[in-house]
C-alpha cells in the first residue's frame, strides 16, 4: 500500500501544477472571461485596446496558462505594431504585448513569470524586434522592459508615460523611434469588397 501511494505521489510531483500553451479557438471563452474577472469590463476602454480591436494576435504569440486539467488559468497575447518611424523615415515593426492576466486563485505561483518568459522566447525565436506594453513597471521590469526605450513614442489615445514600457530583442531596435504606435496585424474579419467581386 505504502508503495502505490509513493508511486501516486511521486506521479503527482511530476506533473506540473500548469503548462504554457498555444491558446486555440476553444480557449477563447474561457479567456474573456478570466479577463473580465481579473481586469473589469472597462478594460476594453483601454487606448492598448483601440490597438487589438478588430485585429488578430501576432502568429504563434496567443499563449495560455493551463492547470493540471486544462482550464485556462492565464492568458497573454502580442500584437503586430509599428513602434512609430526610424530616422530614415521607415515604420519600426514591433510588437504589443497584453493583456496578461492571471486567475486571482492561481497568483503568486509564477505563472505570470512563466508566460511572460514564454512570451518573449517565443516573440525572439520568431525574429521580432521590440516588445511594447503598458503596465507597471514594478512588475515588468524584471523581464526588462524599460520606460526610457518609448520616451519618443505615443499611444493613439490617453495613456500614462511612466507605464508605457519597452523591451528590445534585438539591440538597438527602437534607437531613434519616435511617432505614434499603430497596429500593422492581419484583421479579426476583412470586409468583403464587392465591388471587386462583382
Ligand atoms: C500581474 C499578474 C499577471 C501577476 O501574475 P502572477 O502569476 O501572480 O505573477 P508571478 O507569480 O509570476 O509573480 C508574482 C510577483 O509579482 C508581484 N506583482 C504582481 N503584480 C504586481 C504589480 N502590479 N506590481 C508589482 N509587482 C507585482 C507579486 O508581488 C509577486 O512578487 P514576489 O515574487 O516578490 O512575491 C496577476 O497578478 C494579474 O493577473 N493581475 C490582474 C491583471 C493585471 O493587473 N494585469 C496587468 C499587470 S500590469
């Protein structure tokens, strides 16, 4: 008996307590509403908001966080941006990073860390440049996002400077940056144009 129950232990310890994953379609009520719950419906007045409305995340950059059965526990995506224009005039792609959330029963276990970490592995492992996000600085410093690296840029919108943060993964990727953050993602749904299908 003793040695089944070991077994079960040992069985347990070994599995993770969450997993980061590709979020898919299936995942996305769970994640609104895990959104709604950590950051309130006005979350979507939000000027990082106006960014992602209508647009679909970065390819491979819509991740999860999932406990031992699967439920979704934590969301973060990235966004395709152009961090203004480079001093030849050319727009600096990028990418913009949020929301990222966590469950409030699973807090404090890491799993923001660990889908932050994933985040930027995966943004670098697919040859972006710069990650951009509004937030605290007290939290995301850490992973090194700076306000310094956005001094030169604006929000289209309302927003407060000291939390508008930068992490470059290339270096030297927003040196001479200036102008304001548009999105430049694929759209949730292309308007037909009938004139052409005409
Ligand atoms: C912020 C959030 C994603 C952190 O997730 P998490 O899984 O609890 O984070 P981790 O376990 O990896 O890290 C916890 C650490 O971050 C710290 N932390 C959490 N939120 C913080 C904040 N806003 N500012 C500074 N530190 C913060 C905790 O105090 C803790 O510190 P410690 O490691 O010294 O104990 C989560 O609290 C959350 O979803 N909050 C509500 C939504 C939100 O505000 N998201 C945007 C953040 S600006």
């Amino acid at each position: 008996m003793a040695a089944v129950l070991d077994g079960m232990r040992a069985l347990f310890q070994a599995t993770p307590a969450f997993v980061i994953d590709h979020e898919t379609p299936a995942d996305v009520v769970a994640r609104e509403a895990l959104l709604d719950r950590s950051m309130g419906r006005d979350r979507r007045k939000k000027s990082s908001e106006k960014i992602r409305r209508n647009r679909i995340p970065a390819e491979g950059l819509a991740l999860v966080a999932r406990d031992r059965d699967g439920h979704v526990i934590g969301t973060v995506r990235l966004w395709n941006v152009e961090a203004g224009v480079n001093a030849e005039g050319r727009a600096v792609d990028a990418l913009l990073l949020g929301p990222l959330a966590v469950d409030a029963a699973h807090e404090g276990k890491g799993i923001g860390s660990a889908l932050m970490r994933a985040a930027i592995t995966e943004a670098r492992k697919r040859g972006h440049g710069a990650v951009l996000l509004v937030g605290d600085a007290a939290y995301y410093e850490r992973f090194g996002f700076f306000a310094e690296k956005t001094q030169h840029l604006v929000m289209p919108g309302p927003f407060a400077r000291e939390r508008f943060l930068a992490l470059e993964l290339v270096p030297g990727w927003l040196q001479g940056a200036a102008g304001m953050m548009v999105a430049s993602g694929r759209r949730l749904s292309q308007p037909t144009d009938f004139r052409r299908a005409a």
